[in-house]
C-alpha cells in the first residue's frame, strides 16, 4: 500500500438530486465534480437502466506525492459497469498506480477479473496519469469521456482519442479495446477529463453544446484554478449554451493543475 495518498471515489448512485452539483477538492492541485444533469424529462433517460438510479456516472481520484491519476466512466442500461469498473480501479490504484504505460495496460486488461455477467449495462472508461517529476503522462480511454490539456492563453490540446466502444462488466474481452495516448506539459496547464455530459451537455448535439472555446474562456475567467473550472464547468453544462438545452446527461469532471 502507498504512503501519503489522497483520494476520492465519487460514484453517480450517491448523486440524484437534479440540479445539484457535488464539487470536491481532493488535493491543492486536484479537483472532481459530479451531477446527474438538471432536465427531469431528458431524452437520455431512455437509456438508463432503472428509474432509481438516473446517474450512471463515475469517477475516482488517487494522488500521491509525485503521481495524479484519475478515472472516468459513462454508463448507459445501468450503472452496474461504470459503478463496478471504476470502484475496481480505485481499490487498485490506492494499492499502487501505475508508472508506465505498459503496467496502465497490464491492469486495464485485467478488469476482466471484475466481470459480473447479471446486467446488460455497458460503459466510457477513461484512465488518466500524470507524473508531476517528469511532467510527463499516458493513458487509455475506451468510448467518448474526453481528456485535454488547457493551456494559458485560451489554447485546449485533446489528448484522447473517442470511439465507439464501450466495456461491459459481462464481457472480458471488452477490456482490450482501450486507446492508449500519452503526453508531456510544459507546466501551468490544466489536465482536464470530463464525461460527454459536458461536450453534449445538449443530448446529441455536440454543435450546441459546451465548445473547447467555452473551455478555454472558463479556464481564464477562473485563473486556471481547479476547483473553480470543475464547478463552474459543471454549472455551465447544467444551464447550457445560448437558449440551448442542457442538463440533459450525467455529468463527471476532474481537473489537476500542472503548476509546481
């Protein structure tokens, strides 16, 4: 087990009330949000496995002195594999997190282990870790959770890759089907991941939806500060953009700032 840890694990059951926003600071440099939206009569609801669960987001947050990580899944037809993947992956990440790309993959592929075949529920998982020594980082994203780097000056570098797959807590083989990115910083940037109920805050429809241009312009208006881009992030999906909808999906965040 690691020494000098903080962390989080913030799963979307514990988070129903509409319009509400659930805003952490894990650390001085790390920050997670998570809503299960505003829009009581979404369109997304009719992809939600049970009536009593409408938050199918989760995230985990573990840092130690030198090491962020953080973890992002969106399920649909249930909560059960975003709810289990991600509670996996924080039991594991507390016991140790991952240095290199190739131990990130060796335990990625082992979630199989977790697999629990009594629910049709898929999900986004997106696995994120930043070494603040080398400013360096990687990691591997299954499905349309984004990762960017936001940097000073209104600029927004993705990081991850979207596709169209998801994991399934039934299927092992669904756990060799992440996209590996990795990444360097120059330091003041934001490493920012969030759930497509931000990008698509407006349910499928991206175009009016929040931009990496609204973004960018929060990240400024906050000073590039964690806490208040997460929250004000979360709060911008909850209103939407112009006299568009939003709210409309679950929404999870997570933020660190590379400075230091």
């Amino acid at each position: 087990m690691q020494t000098n840890i903080d962390s989080v694990l913030l799963l979307g059951q514990d988070y129903g009330d509409y319009g509400a926003v659930k805003t952490v600071a894990v650390t001085s440099a790390t920050a997670a949000s998570i809503s299960v939206g505003s829009d009581l009569e979404s369109p997304s609801l009719a992809f939600k496995g049970s009536h009593l669960t409408k938050n199918e987001d989760a995230l985990c947050v573990v840092e130690t002195d030198t090491l962020t990580a953080f973890v992002l899944a969106d399920a649909h037809f249930g909560c059960e594999s975003s709810h289990v993947l991600v509670s996996e992956m924080y039991r594991r990440l507390l016991e140790g997190v991952p240095r290199t790309s190739v131990d990130l993959d060796r335990l990625v592929r082992s979630m199989g282990e977790a697999a629990s075949p009594i629910s049709p529920s898929e999900t986004t998982l997106g696995v994120l870790i930043y070494d603040r020594s080398s400013r360096n980082g990687f990691g591997m994203s299954v499905g349309d959770s984004t990762f960017m780097a936001v940097e000073q000056g209104g600029r927004t570098r993705c990081l991850s890759r979207p596709n169209n797959r998801y994991v399934s807590t039934a299927t092992i083989e669904s756990c060799r089907w992440f996209e590996p990115f990795d990444f360097g910083v120059f330091g003041g940037e934001l490493l920012l991941g969030f759930t497509d109920g931000v990008n698509e805050c407006h349910y499928r429809h991206p175009e009016t939806s929040i931009q990496d241009s609204h973004i960018a312009q929060l990240a400024s208006d906050v000073a590039y500060e964690q806490f208040d881009l997460v929250e004000g992030l979360s709060q911008m999906a909850l209103a939407g953009i112009g006299s568009n909808p939003g709210g409309q999906d679950n929404i999870a965040i997570v933020a660190t700032s590379t400075s230091g």
